[in-house]
C-alpha cells in the first residue's frame, strides 16, 4: 500500500498577464488559504523563465512572504 503525500499548501507561480495593457508579459501569481483568487505580485516579466527566477530570489521570497503575512493580518 502507498503512503500518501501530505497536502502541500500550494506555491507561487508564473503565468501569463491577462490584462490586456499588458499582453506577452508574465506576472507571479500566489495563492493564499481561505481566498478564492490568488495574490497578484505588483511587477510584469519578459518571459515565464524570468518571473520563475524572481519567484526563487532574495527579493521574490522576501515580497511573497510580505504579501501572504499582510493577508493573513
């Protein structure tokens, strides 16, 4: 019998801007628990490689964590 994984709360992630004024750039999206929309971090990437690596900085795990504690206040 396979051991289940426990429930990882989800991570932040990259997609593609909807907002029109910005067409062909990424945003970084962070999903917050007991929010139906995730958080949208307030910067526009060039490419889904280059908001993935902002993700993973100094300066984008500092922001992110910024954003999910004012959240959760």
């Amino acid at each position: 019998m396979a051991m289940k994984k426990k429930k990882e709360k989800p991570q932040p992630f990259a997609a593609e801007t909807k907002d029109q004024r910005y067409a062909g750039t990424f945003e970084v999206l962070v999903p917050v628990e007991g929010r139906v929309r995730p958080l949208r971090a307030a910067m526009q990437f060039k490419s889904q490689k280059a908001a993935e690596d902002w993700i993973h900085s100094p300066e984008g795990v500092d922001t992110i964590e910024k954003m999910v504690a004012e959240h959760a206040e």
